[in-house]
C-alpha cells in the first residue's frame, strides 16, 4: 500500500485560491498532501496562485509554470499533482512547460483506489472509473502511462498503453460494465438473504479518516458478537480501507444488528468513483439506519457534512432516520464546532478512540431503529425445532429450557417475528 519510504516518489503540489471557492485553500492543500502521501509519495513543496478564474489552457498562468519548472529542477520533483482536474490540453501544456509526470487530484484518487481495492468488484469499479476518466483526456497522457513501474498516477490500465487505442477502451468499459452486472446479482442474492433473517442494518457513512472503521470496531467490539480477526483494517490515512465491510452487533436489549461501512468520501470526490461505486454505495438504500459519521476536528467538517448530504440526497435515502455522529471529540473543543444545523437533526458527540459515549450512541440506534423488539416466552414443539435453530441463530436467547412438551426460549423478538410466531407466544 505504502511506498518504501527510501525510494517515495517526490511530489510538488499545486492549487488555485478561486474568491468563489468557499472551500478553504489551505485544508484543500493539506488534503492533497495526505492523497500523496496515502499514494506512496512525498509532497515536497506547495505552491497556490490566487486567481479570479482557472486559466483554460494551462490550469495556472504559464509564468507561474515556468516558476514550478524551477522548482522541480532545484528540488529533484518526480511529478507535479494539480488540486483539481485537468483536461488532456491542459496536462500536455502543462508537461510542455514542465517536463515532468504530471497527473491532478482526480488522477490521484483513482491511483490510490487501484493500489486498494481487494475484492473482485471493487477493482473492476476503479478500473472502470479509470477507463472513464483517461479516455476523454488520452491527449494529454502522451507516452508516461506506456512505462513500467512509471509510479503514482500510472497504476491499473495505464500499463496497456490505452492511449493508442480508444476503440478498445471502450470495448473494455463495456465488459467491465457487464461484470459488474454480475456482481450486482450476486450481491442482491446475499442482501435478500440478509433480508430473510430480519436483522436490523445500520450504514455507516462520510468522510474517509473520519474514523468508521475505528468505530466499527469498537461496537463489535462492545458487542462482543464477532472474532477479534474480524475486525476491519484501520489505520491513519486517507481511504485506508474501500471494500465494504460487513459486521454483527448486539443492541443494548441484546438483539443483534448488522453494520456495515462504505467507501469513504473526499472533498472534490471524482464524479467517475461516485458513479463507478454507486452499486456498493446503494447498499446503504437497504440500511435501516444511517450513521453518519463526522471528524469533529476538521475545520471543514460543515463543507463535509454537506457534502455529505448531498451524496445522501442523490441515493435517494434522505427518508431514512440518520443520526450524527461527530467522532474524535477528544480532539476539539464541542462548544466551537461551527455547523448548518439544517443538515444536523438527531447527533451525538462520541470518542471512537477513546470510547467515549459508545454506551450512549448504541442506545440511539437502539431508539432510532425502525424495527422494534418485545420480550417474549415462546414454547417451541419439538417436531418444529427448526424454529428453535432459526431463533438461535438470529436473537440473543436470554433463556432455554427443554421441556416435555417442547422448548421453552425467552427472548427479544421483531414485530415481524412477533406476529409471524404468535402461537408459539405463551400468555
């Protein structure tokens, strides 16, 4: 995943100050650095020109590129990553004026997806997203993506020189989008089996290093339902972990859940990664209950949450309970957290890292959760024991007892259940 750190490619990063962008420049940048260094490089040197629009034919103007030519002379720069996306001109100029890699942030994003990606569909959904986004732009990469171990920006189908062959991009894009017709089959057959069991299902969502996974972890953990080695990956950078994730927890009455995280989002996510993952994304449309999850220290977390929203918005699951939950408290001051309360109903401030208000935020999904459970005593015949099997397997059984005329459980048991087995319900 990580780059040796002794042979990391040496970045120089730029961005454009826009008096339109409400997105503060400076977090924009930090982001970028992160990106780069997730991707296995270094970011030497930053360099942002204010501007009253992006200059069409070169990003920035072309004084300020002879400036980074400099630059990347002086410091040893491998490649030159651009805070937004270029059209293929713009990167041929660019490299004209350079004579260096390079690639933007969309680029950059796709690279590190394609280093990442681990199940079958989800590296047909980057490689997918990569085809899309290189072939209106074929122009601009010129010969660096042909190399062989040509570096950051160069992972996945940039190997086969595509750029000498458009028709058979997209020949490529047409068989991968068939493949993932396949998967999406395959993935509705395990979600109606899910469906089956009548297991509530809580979606994690939002920015990536937000802290999901740390959080995930934490209320199985709780739970005490799954394996230590069932934990997911966590670990302190942007997009450490992209396949979806799925999970069992136990609700404070003792029922169990199902938990499930999702790609994380990033400022300026690329619309080909948004559209490439919208099949994984849907998953969430099937969720009972929305977590999203906030990183209370960012000082963009109100752009964040709105971002946010709006990728909600577009799924279409708007119309789903969703609560906030603002992580890494133990970071931040909560009394100076800056937000449009309009985008924030139901919120909790929690510490993943530390634990704090885990209790609480199980209790709210508990409360929030559409599906409500009712203590019962069922007596089970034994020529019906499977029913004894399927309560086992899908409740906490508080008490079981074998008797002459049947089994006896105690339990918590869905208003589904409740009504599909009420003459099994002793009065």
């Amino acid at each position: 995943m990580i780059g040796n750190t002794t042979n990391r490619e040496r970045a120089l990063i730029v961005g454009v100050d826009l008096m339109t962008d409400k997105i503060d420049i400076n977090n924009s940048m930090d982001e970028l650095e992160e990106l780069v260094n997730a991707a296995g490089g270094i970011a030497v040197l930053r360099v942002v020109q204010k501007r009253d629009a992006i200059e069409p034919a070169y990003y920035i103007g072309q004084g300020k590129a002879q400036e980074i030519k400099n630059y990347c002379e002086e410091l040893d720069i491998d490649l030159v990553v651009f805070n937004d996306e270029l059209s293929g001109a713009q990167i041929r100029n660019l490299e004209d004026i350079i004579h260096r890699k390079i690639i933007d942030r969309t680029n950059l994003i796709l690279d590190i997806f394609a280093s990442r990606a681990s199940s079958k569909e989800g590296k047909l959904q980057v490689k997918l997203a990569q085809l899309k986004y290189r072939l209106p732009r074929l122009v601009g990469f010129r010969d660096y993506l042909s190399r062989e171990g040509g570096g950051i920006g160069t992972r996945g189908p940039g190997e086969q020189k595509l750029e000498t062959d458009r028709r058979h991009i997209l020949r490529e894009i047409n068989n991968i989008e068939k493949a993932l017709e396949e998967a999406e089959k395959a993935r509705n057959i395990k979600r109606n089996r899910r469906e089956k069991s009548n297991l509530p299902i809580v979606a994690l969502v939002g920015y990536t290093n937000a802290g999901k996974s740390t959080l995930l972890n934490r209320l199985i953990e709780i739970s005490g339902k799954e394996k230590k080695n069932k934990k997911v990956f966590v670990y302190d950078m942007l997009f450490a972990t992209l396949d979806t994730s799925l999970r069992r927890g136990r609700l404070p009455n003792g029922q169990p859940f199902l938990i499930t995280d999702t790609v994380g989002f990033v400022s300026k996510l690329p619309t080909h990664l948004i559209e490439a993952f919208k099949g994984t994304l849907e998953e969430v449309k099937y969720a009972d209950l929305i977590l999203h999850i906030v990183d209370a220290s960012n000082s963009d977390l109100d752009i964040q949450i709105k971002t946010t929203y709006n990728i909600l918005k577009e799924l279409d699951v708007l119309d789903k309970p969703i609560i906030t939950v603002f992580n890494k408290i133990d970071e931040t001051n909560i009394e100076d957290l800056v937000y449009d309360s309009r985008y924030v109903d139901k919120k909790i401030f929690i510490s993943s890292k530390r634990g704090t208000n885990l209790g609480d935020l199980l209790e709210m999904i508990e409360e929030n959760l559409p599906q409500k459970y009712q203590k019962v005593d069922l007596m089970i015949p034994y020529d019906r024991q499977n029913l004894v099997n399927y309560f086992l397997d899908n409740y906490e059984v508080d008490y079981i007892e074998y008797l002459i005329e049947g089994t006896r459980l105690n339990l918590s048991i869905n208003q589904v259940d409740f009504e599909r087995y009420s003459d099994y319900i002793l009065c």
